[in-house]
C-alpha cells in the first residue's frame, strides 16, 4: 500500500505540471535484446529543461539520440535494481511505454529504456521518479562517438621518451572502450590482448582502424619505433561497444555502460575512453557509480572546436585530454574550457589503421597517450595519485598554470 500513495501523490503531482496520462501497456523485451543499427533524422525533439509541459521543445542534433521511429527518441532511466518496479510503474501510469531493461550488476544499476511517447518531458519524468524511486535519474538515450577529426613522427619526442618506447610495470592491463581491433596487425602481435564486444546480435561491427590505432598508441610493439606504444609491455582488455549506422559509427549509453560494468567485474581500473558525445544524467550516474569502484578514466576532450564539456570527459571524475600539434598549438577542432586537464600530441600523428598506418589527428589520439603515461606513472594508483603524477610531469604550456587550452600542459615522462 505504500508503494500505491507514492504513485498516487506522483501522478497527483504531474497532473499539476499539466499531463494528461494516458496508461500504456509495458512490453518488456530479454535483457540482452540489444538495437540494431541505430538511425537519425535531422532534429531531435525532446522537451523543454524549463519545466514548461507543453509543445515547445528544445533540440539535440540527431547524431546525439537513438531514434525510434519518426521524432520520437528513446529515453533512459538508471538507478538501484530495488526501485525499477517503482520506476516502471510511475511512468507507464503517466503514459510512457517500458521497451526493456538492462542490468549493470557491478555499478549495482538497472537501465530502463522508455518510449514517452510525446506525453513527458524529462523533467516531468525526473520529478515523477524523485517521489517514488529518489535514486533514479533519467534523460534522453545518448550516443556518443570517436572523438577523431580528418588528417611525422614527433610524439615521442615531445613527451620525452626514447624511440624504442617505453614499458609499463608488468602484468599492468589497461582498459578501452573502443570499435574493434585488429590483433593480427604487426604492431600487436607480442600484446596479450583479451577482447569482447557488448554489442547484441545483428549489430554492424566497424573497421578497426579507430581501436587499432588507440590499442597500439597504448601498447604497441614496433621494432621501427613508428608504431611503439607509449605503455609497452601493457596488457590490453579491449571492450567493443561502437557500431555502425546510417549516422556512422557510434556508441549508446547503454552499451558504453555495459562497457564500464565489464570492465570493472574483470577488475580493470585504468580505462582509455577515445569518444565524445553530449552531457546526460544517465551516463553521470554511471561515471559516478564506476570511480567510486575505483576506476580512473580518462576522455578525449572531443573535436567541436568549442568551449564545451563534452562527456565522458567533462565529468569531475573523468580525467579530460586535449591534442597539440608538434608546435605546441591546440588542435583548432578540440573542444576547449575549464574541464581540460592535460595535453598530448594528437595532431598529424602517424597511428596505425587495420591496412598498417596513415597520418590522423584528433582528442583520440592524444587520450590513450596519457593513459599509457598513467600507467608508467602511477601503476594502480587512484584518480588522485594519477593526476598529481601527471600535473608533476606537465610542462606548462598557454597561460601559466592550468588553463582552457591546455589544462597543465603536455605531459613528459622521460627517463624511460
């Protein structure tokens, strides 16, 4: 009966903001019933932050949200497992349609993905959920993508390490949500990398040549050097969680999620993230969940060429990563602003794609360099312990101090 006065006072309270339910019958699909190809349109509608119930709406690019058919998008609420049921019947009381669920069990969350069905606003969810399930959040189902823009060997000298590379500590495994990775490539062939995907059947794997080149900037084996890791010697634990659509390559919250709870239930803390997408609760409160489970993340900054926090990389707990080219410039499309905390090359960097190598630039690639400095320089150590090794080895480059552009400033880890 509790239970019961709760939904009561929540659908009392979203009459007030001016809903007018209408009950839909829930339909509930198998956990691991993944989406397919993921579609977009051109605007995505989803309400007003405003609180304001009625047709205005504000838009999200269609590359930013799963679409599920005309202007509708799919809407995600996380939270304990113990108040799903709460959750679930609160907003198909309102009028919204509960597609299937998904669990997180290391993150101890459950993903609901709802249709709204035009009757709710995420606001309206949100204050829906704070009455009967408090620790829930919802937003929009976002995606996320490789944060790589379009296209010599300078890297390694900028971060001061010598030709032949440098080794992580032994028996170091470094984590990456990624596409694919072509373990047969020359420059992989002595890493032990164990590889698995998150994606459900039917799912349009992609090339491997964004995973390939992020796995050997971290671990790679070249006798050349041109292709030598920054963490030689790593192993590597590579999750696929991006498929291919009509939008190109991308991966949902769900399964960047889903990424992040393997990771961690295979006990692997250091985790490179080379993607960028929007700001969303959902995906918040997984970042959130994972560094309190002692994993320290760290993000492209992204290739918008704006003063944003992209996510994951503008989250506190995310550590944000910036390219300069080989003059100590900002890559000219890297977001920019306050989050940014330290830079790497990342700009006509030589990487290897699945056909051997090319020169590209982007926040992808400078990422997984600091995440193999990470792991040269504070093996297993907390977030905290990474960053101040990390500010330590910063040269300071803009403005003195931490700045938008730079953060702390290119990273050296010489002496290796």
């Amino acid at each position: 009966m509790r239970i019961s006065r709760q939904i009561f006072m929540a659908l009392f309270l979203a009459l007030a903001v001016g809903l007018v339910p209408a009950v839909g019958q829930a339909q509930l699909s198998q956990v691991d019933g993944q989406q397919g190809t993921v579609d977009t349109v051109d605007v995505v509608p989803t309400p007003r932050e405003d609180g304001d119930g009625g047709s205005d709406v504000r838009t999200v690019p269609s590359r930013d949200a799963v679409r599920i058919s005309g202007n509708r998008v799919e809407y995600m609420v996380i939270g304990p497992p113990n108040q799903s049921n709460a959750a679930i019947q609160v907003l198909t009381g309102a009028g919204a349609e509960l597609r299937r669920l998904r669990d997180y069990p290391v993150l101890n969350r459950r993903a609901l993905f709802f249709d709204f069905r035009n009757r709710l606003s995420v606001p309206q969810a949100q204050a829906l959920l704070d009455q009967v399930a408090p620790q829930s959040v919802v937003d929009f189902h976002a995606i996320y993508r490789f944060a790589q823009g379009s296209p010599r060997l300078y890297a390694t000298e900028m971060v001061g390490v010598s030709a032949a590379g440098c080794r992580a500590g032994r028996g170091m495994t470094i984590g990456m949500i990624d596409g694919p990775v072509d373990a047969s490539h020359p420059a992989l062939a002595g890493v032990q990398i164990t590889a698995e995907s998150v994606l459900g059947d039917g799912a349009r794997v992609p090339n491997a040549d964004h995973g390939t080149a992020v796995a050997i900037l971290i671990g790679g084996q070249d006798p050349s050097g041109a292709l030598e890791g920054f963490a030689g010697g790593a192993r590597l634990h590579a999750v696929l969680a991006f498929a291919s659509g009509r939008g190109g390559e991308a991966g949902t919250a769900e399964h960047i999620a889903a990424a992040i709870d393997r990771l961690l239930a295979r006990n692997v803390r250091l985790i490179n993230m080379s993607f960028a997408g929007p700001q969303n609760r959902v995906v918040a409160d997984v970042l959130g969940r994972a560094a309190a489970r002692g994993a320290v993340m760290i993000a492209a900054a992204g290739n918008s060429g704006q003063a944003l926090a992209a996510y994951p990389a503008g989250y506190p707990d995310v550590i944000a990563v910036t390219a300069i080219d080989a003059g100590y410039r900002r890559y000219r499309r890297a977001n920019y602003g306050s989050h940014i905390e330290f830079s790497a090359p990342g700009v006509d960097l030589y990487v290897a794609n699945r056909r051997g190598a090319e020169y590209a630039s982007g926040t992808s690639y400078a990422a997984p360099i600091i995440t193999a400095l990470a792991a040269r320089l504070a093996p297993g150590g907390s977030t905290s312990t990474v960053r101040n090794r990390l500010r330590a080895a910063a040269v300071d480059l803009g403005a003195p101090g931490r700045d938008g552009e730079f953060g702390w400033g290119l990273v050296r880890a010489p002496g290796c």
